[in-house]
C-alpha cells in the first residue's frame, strides 16, 4: 500500500491503512514475536515503516535490539532512512510485569513531538493487549487489540 498521488506530492497514508497493510503488519508481527513478550528475556525490538524512492511501496525495516526495555533510533534530520522517505517507527513494549509500562512512556511521546522526522507521522507502540499510535502532536490513540491486528492466534504471547 502506498500513500495516494495528489498531483506531485504524495498524501502519506493512514494509521489504519498502515495497519490493514499485509506487508507492514507481517514486520511488527515478527517483531512482536521476537520481543519474548511476558518472558523472562523480553527485549525491546522496533524498526521503521519507510517508502521505497521508485514505487512508493511501504516496508518494514527493523533496526537492531539493543536492550530490554529501549531500542535505539538513529537521527533522521532529513526523514530518511537507507534512503528511503520514512513514513512511521514502531516499537514494542514486551515487558508485562507490574513495574513495566504498556502505554506509551513520555519519552515515546516526545520522541514524535521532538523528532517529527525522525519517528515519521505514525508511532505505532505495540503493548501485549493494544497497539497504540503516536502522532507528532503527542496525541496517543489505541488502534484496537494487538492479537486481532497483528493476526495472533491464541494467547500464547504471555
């Protein structure tokens, strides 16, 4: 899926055309397999939605875990990344315990309001129970339940 042409700027698509986005939806679902949410070893994993420079098509690129509970993003001043315009990061927050926060953190919130280039126009912080979307405003909005957009069966993500 790719944002519509509107003469020679491009509308950058949706939170929710992201979401229904097979290709997109399939990267935060591994990395959401792969944080070992509720697990003793949970790490942070995360990465950026970007648009190929050629076609427009959106893809997942995932940047390196780094600990538990952060992942590190590079600065983009120019809102690339690889070369690629970026469209949006995501980040999962696979720690579950009592003492872990699911909902986005105030650093996630500022990171979109600080870094617009950066984190793109869509933050997507993906919890065990809800995937919640950051907009450069620091405006949070829940998107629906993280096993019924990511396509999980079951609950054996806990």
């Amino acid at each position: 899926m790719s944002g519509l042409l509107s003469g020679a700027m491009i509308v950058p698509p949706t939170a929710n055309e992201l979401l229904a986005d097979a290709a997109l939806v399939g990267g935060m679902r591994q990395a959401f397999v792969e944080s070992n949410v509720g697990e003793a070893n949970a790490i942070e994993q995360g990465g950026f939605i970007v648009s190929d420079p050629l076609d427009g098509t959106l893809v997942v690129i995932r940047l390196p875990a780094a600990a538990c509970d952060s992942l590190s993003y590079p600065i983009c001043a120019d809102g690339t990344y690889e070369g690629r315009e970026i469209v949006g990061s995501f980040h999962t927050h696979p720690n579950t315990g009592p003492e872990w926060q699911q909902d986005p953190s105030p650093q996630d919130i500022r990171l979109s309001q600080d870094y617009p280039e950066t984190m793109g126009p869509h933050q997507f912080v993906i919890a065990r129970d809800v995937i919640y979307h950051i907009d450069n405003n620091g405006v949070v909005t829940g998107m629906g339940g993280t096993p019924q957009l990511l396509g999980i069966d079951g609950d054996d993500s806990t």
